[in-house]
C-alpha cells in the first residue's frame, strides 16, 4: 500500500519539486504520480515537517492508494436489447446502454463451483483487481455471447477503494 498527503482547508497535495523540496499540487493523479510515500509513518512525518504544528484530521490526511485498483466491467449494449433494470434511462448515450456486471451467485451454485452473472445500474456491481479480470475473462465474455450475441462492449474502469 502507498500514501499521499492531502492538505484539508487548501484541498491540495504534497508533492516533491524535483529540488528535494517540497510543494503542492491541486492534482491527485500527480500526486499519485510523483508523491507516493511508501509507508503511513514516512507520510505523517514528512506532513508534520512541511508545516509544523499541523494536525492530522484536522489540517491534513495521509490517503492511502492502492497502485493495483479495483476495476468495474462496464458492458455497453444496444438499447433495443437492454435488460429492463431501475434507472436504466440515466445510463443511456446515444441509443446505447452502459451497465455493469453484476454476480447473480446462488449459494448452491457457488457450492457447485458455478458463477451466474447479471447486468445492473450500478447495484451490485462486481470489482476486480486486473489478474482477476483476466481470470475472469472467457467467463464473463462467454454469459454475454450467450445473452447478447456479438452487440456488447466491454471497458474496465479503474477506482480507488
């Protein structure tokens, strides 16, 4: 696990200068970038000397990241053969669905060594690290032939837990 600092009231992030100084940035992603600290205690003292007197949960946070995200399978599918689901008008762009995968398992079927999968708006939606996915992989590509012949599209999109 690596960390980033955020600087509360400014909404900002420590990030190094290239100088062996240290400076700020509105940026996560280049915090992400360049100012990861490997461990919880270097990021709450590097914090503690930028400005001293700060404290923790109050002037700044150390943010954990994991550098390894969980990824959710979005399928995109034509309207005309969109599974009725709730809200589904909100995940429309033109005349195509975007849903999300979702593990439809029963008990008994996990005691089988069976996964049952689902599209949804949202609830439910499976997260997967990037092995996982590829694991995954012929599963999940075979459920959407099954159900939607050639007419799907899938994307991972990466978020942080």
């Amino acid at each position: 696990m690596s960390y980033i600092i955020k600087l509360i009231s400014e909404n900002c992030y420590i990030i190094p200068d290239g100088d062996g100084w240290l400076t700020t940035t509105e940026s996560r992603e280049e915090a992400i970038d360049i100012g990861l600290f490997d461990d919880f205690e270097s990021a709450d003292e590097t914090a503690q000397s930028f400005s001293g007197g700060m404290t923790r949960g109050v002037d700044y946070q150390v943010e954990s990241i994991s550098l390894d995200p969980f990824h959710l399978v979005q399928i995109t599918i034509p309207v005309e053969i969109a599974p009725k689901l709730k809200d589904i008008n909100k995940f429309i762009t033109n005349d195509k669905a975007q849903v999300f995968l979702t593990n439809k398992t029963t008990v008994n079927d996990a005691m089988d060594g069976f996964t049952r999968y689902g599209l949804s708006t949202g609830t439910n939606a499976i997260l997967l690290k990037a092995d996982q996915c590829e694991k995954a992989k012929e599963n999940i590509e075979l459920y959407l032939n099954e159900r939607f012949g050639s007419q799907w599209e899938v994307k991972l999109i990466p978020v942080q837990i």
